[in-house]
C-alpha cells in the first residue's frame, strides 16, 4: 500500500541580474590593443637618425605610444602605476636645476635635458606596468629581438651590396656601420643588448632558429667598430657563464674557474704587446682597420675628455655647470679639445654637481638591486618562461655601465627599455 504523492511546487525562475551588461570582453583582444603601442616602442628604438632638434626622432613616436597606453590602461583598468627609478631620477632632476640656477645656464638646454630625462622615466615605467602581465612582456621582447636581428640582417644586406646608405656607413666613420642610430657605438651598443635580451628570453627555443639570430645581432656588433660593444660582450658573455654555474654547481667551482683564469692572464701578459696588435688591425681589413685598428686614438681622445672634465670640476662648483653644458663651456674657455663629456660619471658629477652624482648612485643602486634579486632568487613559473635566463639581464646591465664610461648613455632609448624589462620581473615575476 503507497502513501500519497506529494508533489512539490517547482522552483522559482532564477533571475539573471547580469543580463542587462554587456558580457565582459575577452582577455585577448585587450591585450592585443594594449600590446600594440609597446610592441611599436621596441619596433622603433633604434629609429633615431635623422634627428629634429631637441634630439626627437622616430622612436619618439613609439616612446609617446608606449607612454599613452601606459595612462589609458592605468585610467581603465584603476590599477596602481609604478615609477621603479623615480629617487635616481628625480635627484638628477633637482640636481641639474640647482646647477643650471647656480651657474646661470641656458633655460633652453636645461629645459630639453631635464624634458629627456622625464621622456625616458615614463617609458621605461610604461614598459615595467605592462611587465604585469607576462604574455605582454613576452610579446614586447619578441618584438624587441626580432625587430633588433631584422635591422642586423639589413645592415648585412647594406654591407654585401656596398649600399652605404642602408648600412649606414658614412666617411666620417670609415667602415663602421651605425645603421639608424647615428654613431656606431651606440649601434653596436643597441646590437649587443638586444642579443643579451635574446639569450635571457632563450626564444625561439629550437636552436637551429635562435643561434642564426644570435649571429647576425653578432655581426650587428662587430661592424659597429665599437671597442666598447666588444668589451661590454666579453665581460657580459664571461659574468653570465660565471652566474650560471654558481646557480647550478654552487660558488667553488666559479672560485677555481675565475683564479685559474686570472693565473693564466698574469702568465700571458708578458708574451702580448698591445701596439703589435693594433698595428696588425690597421693594416688588416677595413672593419678591424676601423675598429681595433684605430684603438689608441680612441684611447687618447677619452684621455682628453676625462682630462677636461676634471678640470672643469677642479676649477667649478660643487653644484655643477648645468645639464649638458659641458661642450659649450669647454668653448667659452677655449679649451684644446671641445666635446660633449662622453661619460656618464664625470657628466653627473662636474654638470649636475655632487648631487648629481648622489641621484646616479642611486639609479645605479636601485638598477643592481632590481637586476640582482631576480638572478639570486630565480623567477615564478609564469615569468621563468618569458626569461629563463635572467642572468643574462645581469650582464646587459653590466654592458651598459661599462658602456658610461666611454659615452653617454642616459638618455638611450633601448637602456630605458632594459631597464623597464628589468623592472617588470623583479616587480611581479621574481620570487619572494
């Protein structure tokens, strides 16, 4: 015998209150239009010759996009923004506007200067910001290194086919090819550190793809002639193999490698004669000619300028010159040997004055510590595959302090790339 069926009241209809929205984009066309004006940044970097006043180029068209989509995302998204290098920056800044008041310099000059040093903080934060995200970062490097070895495949081309032009050799230079940057050094500066970015990315991952890259941003810096790019490769190439095997076999083995290295060095200096091998360059092809060859007078013109530059700072102030006065005062003074400082630190130092170099110090602090953490701590899964080999950022940044010394690079436009890159990782990829 049953009981009696009992039939339930049927639920009550469930109320979407999201239908009157707009259903929500989908994630990859926003990152497509986010990616768009960073990847045009690195696309454009080297793009800076032909120059209008005020040294504004081409690649200030992708520095201005860069920079837009920084404020838009940041509007639209209300999310925090992040200025990684403002206390070295801002420093500098006050510094060169002490010493252009105290020394009475041109407002003009002072003005562009301190204009190029805000230009370069928002680009380099724009690129750190959208590091969050390490799709986007992926995409901006390999637009970075993919553009970089086109550019290295073009200045083969314009070597090949003596299209001076597009190689961009001029007389003045010899055979030094400058490509769009408008001096070689600078060019082979560009060349080598995108191929350090290209190592660290350890993209595309098939080699048979990557090293072919490798050796044509290889042959961007060699027919750069720029000594300084070759050194900068040696150390940068030697302190990255040292981290990796500390990384991997712990600190004795880099210990034995490095004192075996310095033993064999102190043996073999007797036995090599700098002015033999010069001398043998000069006579040699035209891009050893133009490049070790012509070594010692490149020597004794840095020799000059640092000369100068400790005059000017002997018999100046401790407050500076002014932002980018050196050339013009070394001419009021009829000095032998009129140029603009070339160096990083003298031009901190005698132009902005005392506390211009405390602002350096601390960019150059604040550039060892975001570089450093993510090499010693290793990186989240996510980031690791975007750089599997962060020590390698190590030696780009290791590159580019070198490279101060020889001329200045402040105002680079693929440094402040490097550095907004180096931010992003150790912001929101390194581990903690």
């Amino acid at each position: 015998m049953t009981g009696p069926t009992s039939v339930l009241p049927p639920p009550p209809p469930v109320l979407d209150h999201h239908l009157d929205r707009p259903p929500e984009p989908d994630a990859r066309p926003t990152r497509a239009w986010r990616a768009a004006p960073l990847c045009l940044a690195m696309v454009t970097l080297p793009l800076i010759s032909p120059a209008a006043p005020g040294n504004v180029s081409v690649a200030d068209v992708g520095v201005a996009a860069a920079v837009g989509s920084l404020l838009l995302a940041a509007t639209y998204f209300a999310v925090p923004l992040r200025l990684p290098y403002v206390m070295g920056v801002g420093t500098l800044m006050i510094a060169g506007t002490f010493a252009a008041v105290v020394a009475e310099a041109s407002l003009l000059t002072t003005g562009i200067t301190l204009a190029q040093d805000i230009w370069m903080l928002l680009f380099g934060a724009a690129i750190a910001n959208a590091g969050r995200d390490p799709a986007l970062l992926a995409t901006m490097l390999r637009f970075w290194v993919g553009s970089a070895t086109v550019y290295a495949g073009l200045v083969v081309v314009g070597l090949v086919t003596h299209a001076n032009a597009l190689a961009g050799i001029t007389s003045a230079n010899g055979y030094r090819a400058q490509f769009t940057l408008g001096d070689p050094n600078v060019s082979g500066n560009y060349f080598l550190i995108a191929l350090f970015v290209l190592r660290a990315m350890q993209w595309p991952a098939a080699r048979r793809k990557r090293w072919p890259m490798c050796l044509l941003l290889l042959v961007g810096v060699v027919f750069s002639g720029s000594n300084g790019a070759i050194i900068g490769l040696a150390v940068g190439t030697v302190l990255a193999m040292l981290m990796r095997i500390r990384r991997e076999r712990g600190y004795v083995p880099v210990v034995a490698l490095v004192s075996i290295t310095c033993l064999v060095a102190l043996l073999a200096a007797p036995y090599v004669n700098p002015t033999t091998l010069r001398e043998k360059a000069a006579d040699s092809v035209p891009v050893l000619r133009d490049g070790i060859g012509r070594s010692n007078q490149s020597s004794s013109e840095r020799q000059k300028l640092w000369s100068e530059s400790t005059r000017l700072w002997m018999t100046g102030n401790l407050a500076g010159i002014g932002p980018a006065e050196t050339e013009s005062t070394l001419l009021q003074q009829n000095a032998p040997y009129v140029k603009e400082a070339h160096n990083d630190y003298f031009a901190a130092l005698v132009e902005r004055g005392l506390l211009g170099a405390v602002g350096l110090l601390l960019l150059i602090a604040t550039i060892a510590l975001r570089v450093g953490r993510p090499a010693a701590l290793g990186l989240r899964p996510e980031f690791a595959k975007v750089a599997p080999r962060p020590e390698l950022l190590v030696s780009a940044a290791v590159t580019m302090a070198l490279a101060a010394l020889f001329y200045e690079t402040l105002h680079f436009r693929h440094l402040w790339a490097l550095l907004g890159v180096v931010a992003a990782i150790d912001i929101w990829g390194r581990r903690t």
